[in-house]
C-alpha cells in the first residue's frame, strides 16, 4: 500500500471511530485536541511532532494527508497516555538511573556521529527527561502486562511445524543472516526505534562508519539495527533477515566472497550497493534438505514467529481495551465530521 493510500485509508478509520465511538460536544479551548479521561491532548503537542516528521513525506503533502497525518499522530498521543494512566495505576515507575542510561543512549547518536531526526531531538532537557521516562514507563507496563502474558507451548510449535512444513524444506544451502542498511535518501517511514534516518550521501557515509565501529567494538549487533538500521523491513526484528538461499549472492562477488569467508557470528566490512551501505552478520548456515523439528534453530524460529505475533495481537487488544473503560474524547475528528472536509480543522 502506498502512503497516500494508507494515510488515507487510515484517515477512514479513524473518523468511522469517531463517529462510533466519541461523544461529546467541540472542546471549549481550540488549542485541545483531545482528552483522555480529562487529561487534555494539546495541538501543540502534535504540531511539533508532525514538524519534525514533516521532512519525511515524500513531496508536498496536499491538506488532507496532513490532516490524516496529524489524526495518526494524535492518535499515537492518546494510546501513549492510556498507557501512561494505567501505569500509574499499577504503580509502575521507574528509577532515575534508567532515565539517565536512557538519556545517555540518546545523546550518544550525536557523540557517534549519527543524527537525532526524532521529535526528542528539539526538545528541551526537561522536556525530553520527561520523554525518556514516559518511553522506558510503556515499556515496563508492556513488558508486565503484555510479554509476560505471552507464552510459547512445544505443543503450538509442533502444529506450527506441521501446517507450514514446506517452510522448512531447503531446496539449496542456506545462510541465516542479519544486516544493517543505511540509505543515502530520506525515508518516508523511518522505521528504526532511534527514528534515525541519513538523508545525504555524507550523512549516510558517517553514520554507516559510527554503526561498524559499535559493531566491531561488540556491541550487540541486534540492538544497533534495531535502534538504527533504515531497512523498514528488517529493523524491528533486529535486522533478522531469515534464512536465504546462498544463490541469491551469487551476482554480488563482493558480498557472496564476504559471506563465503565468515563463521557464525562474525561480520562483513561495509559494502555498498544501490540500495546503500550494508553491514551483515551470519548468524547460521542450512543444508539443503527437509529440516526437521527437532532442529534448535527450527524451534527458535518458530517461537519467535509465534511469540511476535501474539504480542502484537494482544498489545492492540490491551490497548482497546484500555479505551473501552476510559472517556476519550477526539475533538478533532469531532470537527473534521462537523465541517465535512479538513479545511476548518486545519485553519
């Protein structure tokens, strides 16, 4: 799906949810976009995040794709304070030595040579202390009420295995790896937790060089690509590419030499291709033939697949259900339907 579309398929959405499910009359102060059991929501709030994201919409953004935008963004802002609430009701907290570790983390991308595009990037030190602890707070409170929750059975592996059989017949030798990509073009959906995204050829060189340079030194390989990696694709699994069949490096003499060269757990160089700067990691190689399930790798695979998707599945769950039991008022979508088009809303 492209952007357009799914900004405005998303803008559908979230209007049939106001219409669904919002009451109440127009907020009585026009800077309020929306409260969550009292609690306002300010525009401001989503003025300054939609500014720092602005640079990544690909060309000039027509009134109604800013609006949808903007409607996700506040939508985001809801989400974060339902779970914001419903820590505090459990009395999750978080000490200020986690606040400062994570705060280091954040300045460190400007000390590594990489750069800071997040709204977090312009905020001031209190502001963005305030920032760092609400993240690492939602973070506690998933991982308590959420991750925690979810369990793996050998039983759910076994009939995983059984209905996706095929998944796992290997016509060709295989390599399992990961990779860091950096890309000299902005991305218009910066996937990566750091939201750090080289839009140069410069910026791209200096940034591929600081990531290496973390890598070599032995940082977790996983942990930069999550937090930096430009592949939309991979970087949220921690740059895991899967299992790839070694014929597919064979046009590549450069990265198939790499790979031919490396053990489990080493690195390639930097090596550079139209896509980018790439950075990989071998993390096994597969014979070909039928792996069966009593194969480590393939018990690992699997319960991570499933354990993914059933995160997901019950984060949004949780999520819903935190609405259902809050007031949530969305007074933009209140006005976007009240005036019939975003003209109004955006003035």
């Amino acid at each position: 799906m492209s952007f357009r579309k799914a900004l405005k398929f998303l803008a559908v959405l979230l209007v049939a949810s106001a219409v669904l499910g919002i009451a109440g009359c127009a907020s009585k102060d026009p800077g309020v976009w929306a409260r969550v059991d009292g609690t306002p929501i300010r525009r401001d709030q989503v003025e300054a995040i939609y500014r720092a994201r602005q640079a990544t919409l690909p060309g000039e953004a027509k009134p109604a794709e800013v609006l949808s935008f903007k409607l996700a963004i506040l939508n985001d802002l809801i989400d974060r304070a339902l779970l914001l609430e419903r820590a505090a009701d459990l009395h999750i907290q978080v000490s200020s030595k986690e606040v400062d570790a994570r705060l280091a983390q954040i300045r460190g991308t400007v000390s590594d040579g990489l750069q800071d595009h997040s709204p977090a990037g312009s905020l001031a030190p209190a502001a963005l202390r305030k920032q760092a602890e609400d993240s690492l707070t939602i973070q506690k409170l998933i991982q308590q009420e959420v991750f925690s929750k979810v369990k793996t059975t050998p039983a759910e592996i076994t009939a995983y295995y059984e209905h996706n059989k095929t998944e796992f017949d290997v016509p060709e030798a295989e390599v399992h790896l990961a990779g860091i990509l950096v890309t000299p073009v902005p991305d218009p959906e910066v996937r990566n937790l750091m939201r750090d995204d080289a839009r140069n050829e410069r910026e791209a060189e200096r940034k591929i060089a600081a990531l290496y340079l973390q890598v070599r030194t032995g940082k977790d390989f996983a942990k930069v690509a999550e937090e930096y990696s430009e592949d939309p694709r991979t970087a949220p699994g921690g740059g895991d590419m899967g299992f790839l069949p070694v014929s597919r490096f064979a046009p590549d003499r450069v990265l198939s030499r790499a790979l031919k060269s490396l053990k489990p757990g080493q690195i390639t160089g930097i090596i550079r291709d139209r896509a980018g700067f790439h950075i990989f990691k071998l993390l096994g190689r597969v014979s070909a033939g039928q792996r069966q399930i009593s194969d480590p790798g393939v018990q690992d695979s699997i319960r991570k697949t499933l354990t993914n998707e059933n995160v997901e599945l019950l984060k949004a769950a949780y999520i819903e259900s935190l609405r259902n039991h809050a007031r949530v008022t969305d007074y933009l979508a209140q006005e976007i339907l009240r005036n019939h088009g975003p003209s109004a809303a955006t003035r």
